[in-house]
C-alpha cells in the first residue's frame, strides 16, 4: 500500500465505527501487531524512549523522526505519529518540525500541550491553539494529507479539569485538529462529554489499563482506542520478572512457557521483502 493509499484509508477508519490503534514501539513489534491485523498503529514516545534507555520526552527530534521512518518502513498498515509536543515551544518551530515528521511516512500525527514543568503543566491556552494552528498549516502545506491529532494532557500531567481539556479541545478542533484526544479520561461521563463537545470530529481514548471494552467505547461514540505505552510496559513487566528471578535466586521458571524462538522467527520472515 503507497503512503497515499494509507493515508486514505487512515481517514476512512475516521468516518465510522470504533477501531483499536494499538502502539508499538520498534518495527518487530509493529509488525507483531499488523499480523494480528490490527488495520492502523500509532508510535509511542514512552516505549520508544524505554527501547533506547531513556525516560518518556527524552529523546531528541532527529532521532524520533529516523525512528518514524524505521516504523512506516517496516509495515503497510498507516502509523500515527506521537510527536510529543512538537519539539519547540513556540509555534512556528512547532510548524517547521511537522513538516519535517509529514516526510516521514506517518498518516497521522498528534500534538499535544504539556510544557513538562510540573508547576505549570499545560501551555497557556492561546498559545496551545496557535500550535495546532501552525501544525495544521505545516500539514497542509506538505500536501499529504496526513490526519493531525489535537492533545489535551491535563488529566496526566496534574490538570484534571474536565471543563479546561473540553474548551482546549474543542478550540484545537477549530484550529484544524481532526480527531481529539485527551488521555486520561476514564469514566464513561467524562468520555461522553468530550464525544459529545466535539461532534463530529472524532475522538481517541486512551485504555492503559482494564477498566473498559471495545464494545463499551463503540457504544459511547469512541472513534478509536490506544493503548500507549501499555504493551511496552507488558513487555518490559516479563522482562523484568524473569531477570530478576534469575538475578535474586539463581531459578529460570520464568522462562518456562515463552513464545517459541520458530515462531517469532516465521512472523519476521514474512516482513524481510519490505
């Protein structure tokens, strides 16, 4: 599939139904999940970094977009790019960074409005909507097409007010944002607000955790469903356990049960001729 077909086809998933955009975090386990068949992914800046030895937000730009082209290089299903908060502050770095992501191979992209200083956790709110502004002419210009994804981080990032992440994502939708997410939502009252003020853009809902269903979301008006960094820290969860079983008491039971070395070794052949 060319980026072209993906990106349109990114798009249709936009229009209808609910959908799970599941996120990988280096190209085996992107192409892990596209033979489970999931129809579109979307990168994860915490199981990105984890991958590379680092915290969440601290990996530079270069190195995020050489890690967009590994990923969309390795599959043929449309990624969604997490773009953190565009690497610069001010809006027309926000807007030169993009455009350099829209190179990339991405069929989407998402910005989002935490500073990362924990006293003053979200931009002011101005200038958070003329970031996606300028990101929305950044992907317009590219002429590709790709879907721009607006983020309301309050409810992770100490800023739980349902009314200020309504009126920020509403406002991102004005600017050009055509889908809205705010992770962190849980409850079925605070994600039925945030579908019903931004009707008919669709809406991301982030499920970290087991307190939902495909099923329950759908039936909220849910547009699509992401996982973050959860299977990162799946992964990482039987890493750390069998390390330290091995480390702590001299035992394997750990390894006991694992996936076959064959079988991991079959899925990745498929994907070599990419």
């Amino acid at each position: 599939m060319s980026i072209s077909d993906q990106v349109r086809e990114f798009r249709r998933l936009h229009e209808s139904g609910c959908f799970v955009i599941p996120n990988p975090w280096d190209p085996g386990s992107a192409r892990m999940l596209e033979r489970l068949g999931f129809p579109a992914l979307a990168t994860t800046s915490s199981g990105h970094a984890w991958s590379r030895g680092r915290a969440d937000n601290h990996v530079v730009l270069e190195d995020v977009l050489a890690h967009l082209r590994d990923m969309t290089a390795a599959v043929n299903v449309p990624i969604n790019a997490d773009f953190e908060g565009g690497f610069a502050v001010e809006p027309d770095e926000v807007a030169e960074h993009v455009a350099m992501a829209c190179g990339t191979g991405i069929a989407g992209l998402s910005i989002e409005d935490s500073t990362g200083n924990t006293a003053d956790p979200l931009f002011a709110f101005d200038l958070a909507v003329e970031r996606i502004r300028a990101a929305r002419q950044a992907v317009d210009e590219s002429e590709t097409g790709i879907l721009l994804v607006g983020r309301s981080e309050g409810f992770i990032a100490g800023r739980p007010d349902l009314d200020e992440t309504i009126r920020r994502l509403v406002a991102y939708a004005e600017a050009g944002a055509d889908c809205l997410y705010a992770p962190g939502i849980r409850s079925t009252e605070q994600i039925a607000a945030v579908v019903s003020a931004v009707a008919p853009r669709p809406v991301n809902v982030l499920v970290s955790t087991d307190f939902t269903t495909l099923e329950e979301m759908a039936r909220l008006g849910v547009r699509r469903i992401s996982v973050g960094g959860a299977l990162a820290r799946t992964a990482w969860a039987g890493f750390m356990d069998a390390a330290t079983e091995i480390a702590t008491h001299g035992t394997f039971t750990h390894l006991a049960g694992v996936i076959a070395g064959a079988v991991l070794n079959d899925a990745f052949d498929a994907g070599q001729a990419r």
